[in-house]
C-alpha cells in the first residue's frame, strides 16, 4: 500500500522511512549535511530569487521522485507549514513590497520543509540519531530527541485507545455539548503519561541507567560512492542556486 493511503501521524513516517530507494540507502550523514545545506542556502536566498528557487525546487522535486514518496503523503507531511504561509498572505497588506516578499517567504518556507520532510521520511529514525551523533551533535540533545519521539508514539497510541473506546460506547462528537467531554479526556491522558514517564523512569534505574543512553546503533557508518556522488551533486547543485541570484 502507498505512502499516501496511510493515514497521518508518526506511523506514516515509519513506514515511509523503511522503504527502499536509492535516496534511503544514503548514508543518513550525507542526507543530513546536503539537506540542511540546502535549506541554509533556501533561507540565505534573498527576496525575488525565483530562478534559483524554481531550481532548488526542480532538484527537491527529483530527490522525492527518487525516492518513491506518494505525492499525496508529502502534501500531508507539508501541513505543518500552513500557519507560516497565512503569516505570509499578510505581508502584502502590511509591508512595502509585501507581495514579493510574502512569495518569498512561502517559497523559503515550502522548500525547507520539503528538505525536511525528504530527509526525515527516507531515514529511520534512530539512523537520523545516529547520523547526527557522528556529525558531533551534541548527546544531550540526541537523548531528548530520542525520548520525545517515543514519548510522541506512546502518547499517539494512547489517544488512538481512548477514542476506541469512547466511539465503542456510543459517543459521537456531533454536538457542541458533547465536545465538552474533551477537556476531561485531555486531563485523562495527562494522567496516563505521567503515569507512563514514572514507570519507565523506575525501569530505567532499575537497569542502572546514569544519564546517558547507550549508543543508537552498532557499528560504524560508512559513505560510498553513492554518497560522495551525493555531496558532489548537492555542492553543485546550491552553488549554481546561489550563482543564481548573483
């Protein structure tokens, strides 16, 4: 089943990132510097840089071609940046040369989070984790990432259990009344998470843990051919971008 018939939330990133392209054999550390490179030079960009946008654009559109992703997951994917996009249909009405400033921004917002969106979906996420440590990132912010992400999965799942539950005694939100019965699931689940933390923290000591999580995989990455290519490939590509608008 595609990537576009599943259906939101961090599952559908799973199961993008476990697919098989060239783009996921990559070695994550060359996805994380070509991509971040790209959204440092998207965002360095100045304002009415089309042609360099539409090229950025062009080779963003080919990494996702490449790597198999349905069109419809990357357009949900993408939905975090619509607050950003509102704020930029403002710009025109309050600022002079809002209109071109206002499509800079939404080009500027639009192609970074495609980056992330490409780099996060053809990579699991404890390789992304990895990839950073190498990188030199620091561990600290390694350890909260990783626990977030979990914590965002149990907390997901959680809430998937209790609409189960509620639907399978009738509730129906159809009236303003019954969305009353929100606030006291959003206390509920509160609860439960915190209930949650305090029995893996008490696993966790339990099996001698000193604030530092064990590495997040085994062995050491390699970069071959196909990622010097990669690099290769991205260098030219943002290079050209910022000759571009020279």
């Amino acid at each position: 089943m595609g990537d576009g018939h599943h259906g939101g939330g961090l599952g559908a990133v799973e199961v993008a990132a476990a697919k098989d392209s060239p783009v996921h054999r990559l070695d994550p550390r060359s996805k994380i510097l070509g991509l971040l490179g790209m959204v440092v030079v998207v965002a360095s960009l100045p304002a009415g840089a089309w042609a360099a946008f539409g090229f950025l654009a062009v080779v963003l559109v080919g990494l996702v071609a490449a790597a198999g992703l349905h069109p419809l997951y990357v357009l949900r994917r993408m939905s975090v940046e619509i607050p950003f996009l509102l704020a930029a249909a403002i710009l025109p009405f309050t600022a002079e040369d809002g209109l071109v400033l206002g499509a800079t921004v939404a080009l500027k917002v639009t192609l970074s989070v495609l980056g992330m969106v490409l780099l996060s979906s053809t990579t699991p996420f404890p390789s992304l984790l990895r990839g950073f440590e190498e990188l030199g990132c620091p561990r600290i912010i390694l350890e909260i990432a990783a626990f977030m992400w979990r914590y965002l999965q149990v907390i997901a799942g959680e809430v998937s259990r209790m609409q189960r539950a509620r639907a399978a005694r009738g509730y129906s939100a159809r009236w303003l009344w019954q969305a009353m019965s929100t606030g006291p699931l959003i206390a509920t689940l509160f609860v439960r998470s915190l209930e949650r933390g305090e029995r893996v923290y008490l696993a966790m000591l339990s099996r001698l843990y000193e604030g530092r999580m064990p590495r997040t995989a085994a062995g050491p990455l390699r970069m071959g051919v196909a990622d010097a290519l990669f690099l290769a490939a991205t260098t030219l590509s943002l290079s050209a971008a910022v000759l571009m608008q020279a």
